[in-house]
C-alpha cells in the first residue's frame, strides 16, 4: 500500500538520533527490533545464520536489534541446545555486535532464565518460586520445578550481573532483562506461579522483590552508560494473573531504580502463549515439531482446547501501555501490533519513546526502509504465525511468497 504523502512527511520525526533514558546510547532512529526467538544455535553457541539475521535488521534500517533468550547458564534454558552466555558463545556474539555496528544498528541482547518453563535434560533443577506441575517438561520426565531457596536466589541474580557484564565486555550497547511471558521473573510476578509464604511471595510487593533486587544488581554493576531495559508484562492475559495495576507497580519501582526503558508485552508462555502475539495458531506444525511421539500427540490432542486464539488488530497493547504511559517517566517501549505508518504515528503521539517491532521485520528485513522512502505504507505480514514453526526447523523466517 502507498503511503499518503503528509504521512511521509510525518513518519520522518521517528527517524532522528535518540538516546536510550539517560545514557549515552543514541539509536539512529526509535525502532527496535524485538526479541524473537531466531533457534539459530548449535550445541549452545550462535551460528553464522544468526549473525547475518542481525546484520540483515541493521542494514534494514533499526536502532537497535535485540538478540532473543540470551540464557544467563546452561540450567537457564528451556532446552539444551539453547544458546546460553559463556565463553564459547561470546566469540561470536562479539562478532555479530561488531557486524551490526559496521551496519549501522546498536545490539542488545534478552537475558533470559527459564524458571519452570523447561525441558533442559541437563538442568541440574527446575527453579521456580514454588514447587509447581511442569506440563511443558512433564513428557521429558521433569514433571515439577523446586520452589528456589535464598541461595538459588542469590546464584541467578550473579549469572545475570555476570552475563551482563561480559556482554558489555564485548562491545553490547544494552541488555535487556526479561521479566515477561512466564519465564522465572515473570512466574515470580504472578500469582499463578507463585505461592510463597515468605517475603517473596503474596502482594505484588513481594512478589516484584526478587526480579527488582535482580535488576537493582544488574543496573548496578553495569554503571550508567549500559542501558538496562526490563521486559514486563501489562497482563498476563488471564483471571488472577500479573495484572496491570501490578504492572503499574512494578513500572514506578523500576523507575526509581533506573531502569533505562520498558518494553511492555503480555502473556504467559505456559498459559496464554498467543496473548503475546494474536493471529492464528500453526498447530499444524507445532504438532510436527513435536520433539517425541508423546509431544506430538498431547499437542494433537490437547491443543485445539489449551491454546486459546487471540484476534489480531493493530497496536493491540496500546489501551493497557496507556495506563502505564501515564504512571512514570521513564523510557517506555511500546510493543505489540505495529505494523503501519499510521500504526507508527499514533505510539509516538501517545508519547512512548520507542516502537518495538517483531513480526514486520520477520516477513521483511527492509521494512522500515520502505516506510522511510514512501514505498509502503502497511506490512504485508498477515500474522499466520508460521515463522513460530519455523523456530525449530533451522531458524525463523517467513513463509509467504511476499516475504523480503
Ligand atoms: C517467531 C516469534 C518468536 C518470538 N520469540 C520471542 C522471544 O524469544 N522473546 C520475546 O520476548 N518475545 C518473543 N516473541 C514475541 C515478539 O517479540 C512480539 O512481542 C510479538 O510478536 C508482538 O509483536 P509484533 O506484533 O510486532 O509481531 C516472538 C514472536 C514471534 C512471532
């Protein structure tokens, strides 16, 4: 679709220098690509393909790439081929980060920590806040999580300070910890997951204390000028979940603790995988994907009844971002169902800082430099949700015939 010209005119204001909060980090325009799982991994370390996906974002025109589950240890991830930071792995993010810069983009990367969501074989535990039914891991015979100790406590927040000193190390303009979609900090927010006694569990004060001491530390070790941004839930989409007055909470402490930026998303992995996403669900190929015989025939099964369809529509976070827009000051990211100019025009007229995209860049890497020189005006991505299935056969990309 061709864009009208006054909307040319005005998509320009998206397209200058700004600077992440208060540091020294400056994008070359307000976009960032979101973190979308690329399963370009082999035996925990990033491959060639996973570099050229990020260069391929940066020459198409982002601020700033955002590298997906970046898994703080090997018991982090949610699988054991997973990439994970360690020594091995920081050779070649090093390189992707010196690529995307040559490109022009600045890189980040998701930290990550699994919780419960996990089928990792080699995961010495399954943590969690609470003991908890593991239905993602039960067919791989870890059916119940550990409800984490002080210790455990103290042992994840030292793997995120680490990798995200090492990240900084090696050249990384940002991390961005993910505090969202049901992985450990997220399962720490929510009610759902969380059934602690102590002082970690219960109101929403106890339950941020974990993931906000966690990010306190990171902040804290990684001194001003690396941004730290924070990946928060407005909702977990369901009943009794993080809600978006605990969201409201959780953003003004963060705040005070200076966060650099939030990207704001939704939805709990376990639960409410496609509130995140809207669109159609590709079971067809999840079921395929099915890593056993038992895997394929439980989603066969079950899936049609445990996945619950969300209806895509444009800017679809933007009513709850609000709330949060109009509590803090802070940097915030919007995310979720951008997908045109006008799309585009109406987050930065409601004042977020950034525009986070995932799915328009999939389908097309230049997407935004066809929307800066006036050649399209809409993605041509129709949200079938193939690219998910596509995760786990030799990395993500898009299916259709149109895509870039
Ligand atoms: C294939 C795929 C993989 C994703 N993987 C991640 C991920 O690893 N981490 C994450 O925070 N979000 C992930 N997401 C969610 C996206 O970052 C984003 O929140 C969602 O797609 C909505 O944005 P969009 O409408 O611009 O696509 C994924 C989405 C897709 C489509």
């Amino acid at each position: 679709m061709q864009p009208k010209p006054n909307t040319i005119n005005q998509i320009n204001k998206a397209f200058i220098k700004r600077s992440i909060g208060s540091s020294q980090v400056v994008l070359e325009n307000v976009f960032i690509k979101s973190a979308t799982f690329e399963g370009m991994y082999s035996a925990g370390i990033p491959t060639q393909k996973l570099i050229d996906h990020h260069v391929d974002l940066a020459k198409g025109g982002v601020g700033m790439t955002t590298i997906s589950y970046g898994a703080v240890s090997a018991d982090a991830r949610t699988f054991d081929s997973q990439m994970y930071i360690h020594k091995d792995s920081l050779v070649p993010l090093k390189l992707l980060a010196e690529k995307v810069h040559a490109a022009g983009a600045k890189v980040s990367i998701q930290l990550t920590h699994c919780g419960y969501f996990s089928k990792n074989k080699t995961a010495r535990k399954i943590l969690a806040p609470s003991k908890l039914f593991n239905a993602y891991g039960f067919l791989s015979g870890m059916g119940f999580s550990e409800a984490m100790t002080l210790k455990d406590m103290e042992l994840v927040i030292n793997d995120f300070v680490k990798a995200a000193i090492s990240l900084k190390t090696i050249g990384f303009d940002a991390v961005e910890i993910h505090m969202g979609h049901g992985y450990l900090l997220s399962q720490f927010l929510s009610p759902l997951t969380n059934k602690r006694k102590d002082e970690f569990g219960g109101s929403i004060e106890n339950r941020s204390r974990f993931p906000l001491q966690l990010v306190q530390r990171v902040v804290t070790a990684v001194g001003e000028n690396f941004p730290v941004l924070v990946k928060l839930n407005l909702s977990d989409g369901f009943k009794n979940g993080f809600s978006l007055e605990d969201c409201v909470y959780v953003s003004k402490q963060l705040e005070k603790i200076n966060c650099a930026a939030i990207v704001l998303s939704g939805g709990f992995t376990s639960k409410t995988p496609f509130y995140l996403m809207r669109g159609k669900i590709p079971l067809k190929g999840m079921i395929q994907n099915g890593s056993s015989w038992a895997e394929k025939i439980t989603m066969a099964v079950f899936g049609p009844f445990i996945i619950k369809e969300y209806k895509f529509e444009p800017n679809f976070f933007l009513d709850q971002a609000l709330k949060v827009r109009k509590a803090v000051n802070l940097d915030l990211v919007y995310l979720g169902g951008v997908d045109s100019v006008d799309g585009m025009l109406q987050i930065l007229e409601k004042g977020f800082n950034f525009i986070a995209l995932a799915r328009p860049l999939i389908h097309d890497p230049s997407f935004l430099h066809k929307i800066r020189s006036g050649n399209l005006s809409k993605s041509l991505c129709n949200r079938c949700n193939e690219c998910i299935v596509e995760m786990d056969r030799g990395g993500v990309k898009c299916v259709l015939d149109s895509a870039g």
